[in-house]
C-alpha cells in the first residue's frame, strides 16, 4: 500500500511532523486506537438493536449512522496508519468515503427530524389506551344490543317463514294455471311460427324472382340493341339494289352481250356488282356477329335462371375460367349502353392463368357493376365517362380481385354502410336489388363484395374479392 502510494510522489510519514516525540506518538496512537475500537462498536451495538427491535421507527437511519460512524474509525485508523506510512491517498479516499456518509447522513436526518418529533409520547400513548378500554366497552354493549336483535330477528323469521309457506300454497295453485296458460300461448306461436315461416318464405322466393328478373334485364337490354343493330342493317341493306340490277338484266336479256360491252349503264354493272357484293358480305358478317351475340346473350339468360334455381341449396358450377374473356363478356353484355353514353372503357388485365370460378355469377356481379357504373356516370355530379376494370391475384395467389372504377357521382360516406341492403338505393328510379344480388352471389361463392368512394363527385370503385377455389371437381 505505501509502495503504491508513494508512486505517486515522495511523500514523508505523518510522524516525521511530530519529530517523532514519543509523548506526542503516544498521544495520537492511544487517542486513535480508542476512538477506532469505539467506532467500531457503536455500529455493532446499533445493529443489535435494530435487528432486535422489528417496530423501531427509522430503523434505516440507525443503519445509516452505523455506515457513517464506522467510516468516521476508518478514517482514525488510516490516522494511525500515516504516523509511519505515507499513504495519503489511500487516507483521502477513506475520508472522501466518510465524508459522502456523513452528507447522506445529514440530509437524511434533516427531513426526518420533523417526523421524529411528532411521534406519540407516553402521554397521547396513554390516551390511545384510554380510547381503546372504550371501544372495548363500547363494542361489549354493542354485542349485547345484537344478541337481543338477533332474538327478535329469529321470532320475526319465524313468523315470515309461516307467510312464506301460505304464499307458497298460493303460488302452487297459480302455478298450474300458468302452465295451462303457457300452453295455450305455445300452441298460438306455433301457428304463428308457421305463418311467419310461409310469409318468409314467399319474401325469399320474391326476392329471387326480383333479382332473376333484374338479372335478366340486364341481359335483354343487350339482346335489344342486338336486334336493334340487325334491324337498322336490314333496313339499310344494300340488297334492293341486287334487285334492281337483275331487272336491268332481264330487260336487256335479248342483247345482253351488246348491253354490256355498249351501254354505259352496262359498261358500269361488273364493278357495281363486285362493290355490292363486298357490301353484302360485310352486311352478312355484322349480322351474324349480332346474331352470335344474341345467342351469347340468349344462352346466358338460361344459365341465369338455372343459376338462381340453384339458390335453394346446390352451390355454383365451378369451371376453368379465362378471366379476361370473362370480363370481355360483360362488356359486351353492356356494349350498347356503354356506346350510347360515350363511356371509355380501360382494361387492366394481366394475362391470368385459367382460375375455377363459378363463372355465371361472376359474370351476373360484372354486368350489375358495369351498369351500375355507366348509370353513376350519367348521373348529375359525375365528372368524366371513363370506366376502369382491373383483375389481379393476391401475393399467395389464393385470391381474386376484379375492380370497377367509374368517374361518376360518387357516394355518400352515410351510404356507404348501406348501399348493398336489400332495397336501398339512391337512385330516382332504382329499387335496390342489383346490389344486394351481387353481394348475395360473392359471399355465396366464399368472397365479398366491398365499396369504396371518398365522396360526391369523386367516383366509386366496387372490388369483388373471391377465393380461388382447389379441388379437382373442375369443368375444364
């Protein structure tokens, strides 16, 4: 310890300062080694009495003072210790030690002077015992009124037990009567319950007629135009003039050759017949593109009713469905009114493989939205005709999500929660069953049906989410 002292500077012992007078060194070692010996048992004797003395109040504090007395011995044992080494580093350490002690110790104890003076004395000690000889009293007397209470309380239970009984007697008659009372009462929710039964059962059976018939309207309106195109064509046709060049033809049958080759009307007849039959063939064409349309139509028309007669209970068909080609149907399902209001149809469709989709009700949800789009578009507040559909498979490739954008008049934020109820709409002349069919159809088939719109006249997208369902009872 002295070496790793002195390291620092050379240093002299303490008692070279006492010049080594004996009478001196014996003063400072006698005095030093009392008061280390005695600081030395004070703590001890403290922390008797602390560890003796559970209810002793501040017993931290006579810990504290233990701490604080024994650092005040070791600093008059290092004192010893410097009369012959000169580790004064060691000795201030001890002392900066002793000295962090005693400020603890006296910041400590300022507070709890205050505390320790409103301690009880002898005095309110004996005034608490009197109050508690009272209450001791005082709870005797008590018990004595509760034992007597408690004597009324058993004649009282006595004679209420007595009551209890009568009633009892009185309850068992009207009891039975009750019984027959409940009976009769059951008998009449039964019959009720049967009335409601067939009532609700003619509302389902409406509803689907309803949406069979919403259904199918959609469809026909597309046939409509179909045939209305046909027609027009036929109407228009080029072919009265076919009619007209073979008149010419028999009029001029004795000299035909000369009619041919002379005549400047006959001059122009082969070029004429070969534009009129172009004419021809292009009518021919358009009109077979319709009426492969209308049989298009005509056909899912039947596999609409077929779909909603297997509301009762079968599920959907599911088959392998080209979902680009899917919804190419649905426009062309909506083509002429489409056409009609001018609206701009942009297509987002990746190219998807074949997914198993029930593809007459995915087909039935397209056609409502669509429609449901243009009307929103034609509407007062719409701000553009432009419609947006997007197809796209979820990150595990689980599920579908087909989406109808449309730049309409939007919907309300309080609409929101109810624009697939059955029977809301918002529009003057709508009844609210295209709608509610749809989102019937997408939970039917394991998905939803969700609505979006972040207000009048910023459009509404309508984004049907289904499952693409596994298993190997596919029609391919």
């Amino acid at each position: 310890m002295s070496i790793w002292s002195g390291s620092l500077v050379e240093l002299m012992p303490h008692g070279f300062c006492l010049s080594w007078e004996p009478r001196l060194m014996w003063l400072h070692i006698i005095s030093d080694t009392l008061t280390v010996l005695s600081y030395a048992t004070i703590p001890v004797t403290l922390m008797v009495l602390v560890r003796r003395r559970k209810d002793l109040q501040f017993s931290w504090m006579f810990v504290l003072f233990g701490v604080f007395i024994l650092a005040c011995g070791a600093t008059h044992a290092m004192a010893l210790w410097t009369l012959w080494f000169p580790d004064y580093l060691a000795a201030g350490m001890v002392k900066a030690v002793t000295a962090a002690a005693s400020v603890g110790t006296a910041v400590a104890l300022v507070p709890l002077v205050p505390k320790a003076v409103a301690l009880p004395g002898p005095a309110q000690w004996e005034a608490v015992h009197r109050d508690l000889r009272d209450q001791i009293a005082e709870r005797e007397r008590a018990e004595q009124e509760v034992r007597r209470l408690n004597t009324e309380l058993e004649a009282r239970v006595a004679r209420r037990t007595a009551e209890l009984q009568e009633a009892n007697a009185r309850l068992s008659t009207l009891h039975g009567e009750l019984e027959q009372r409940v009976e009769q009462r059951t008998a009449e929710l039964r019959q009720a319950q049967a009335q409601l039964v067939d009532s609700a059962r003619a509302a389902g059976m409406a509803e689907i007629a309803t949406n069979v018939l919403h259904n199918v309207g959609n469809v026909l309106n597309s046939v409509n135009v179909s045939a209305g195109m046909i027609c027009q064509q036929l109407r228009q046709s080029k072919l009265s003039g076919l009619g007209r060049t073979v008149e010419m033809l028999a009029r001029n049958e004795a000299d035909l050759g000369r009619f041919m080759s002379e005549d400047p009307k006959g001059r122009m007849l082969p070029g004429y017949l070969g534009k009129l039959a172009q004419v021809l063939e292009a009518e021919q064409r358009m009109v077979l593109d319709e009426m492969e349309q209308m049989g298009r139509s005509i056909e899912h028309l039947k596999d609409i009713v077929a779909t909603q007669q297997s509301y009762a209970g079968s599920t959907g068909m599911v088959a392998l469905t080209e979902v680009s080609a899917l919804v190419e149907d649905a426009l062309r399902m909506n083509a002429g009114a489409l056409s009609r209001h001018q609206v701009v149809v942009e297509r987002d469709l990746p190219a998807l493989p074949p997914l198993p989709l029930d593809r007459h009700r995915v087909l039935q949800i397209l056609i409502n939205l669509i429609g449901n789009a243009k009307q929103a578009m034609d509407a007062e507040g719409a701000f553009g005709h432009r419609l947006q559909i997007a197809a796209s498979l979820g990150a595990s490739g689980d599920t579908l999500r087909l989406s109808v954008r449309d730049e309409g008049d939007g919907i309300r934020s309080e609409h929101l929660e109810r624009i697939f109820a059955h029977g809301f709409t918002t529009r003057t002349r709508g009844h609210g069953f295209g709608l509610h069919s749809c989102i019937v159809a997408a939970r039917e088939m394991g998905g939803d049906l969700q609505a979006h719109s972040d207000g009048p006249g910023t459009g509404a997208t309508f984004t049907l989410v289904l499952p693409v369902q596994a298993g190997s009872d596919w029609i391919i």
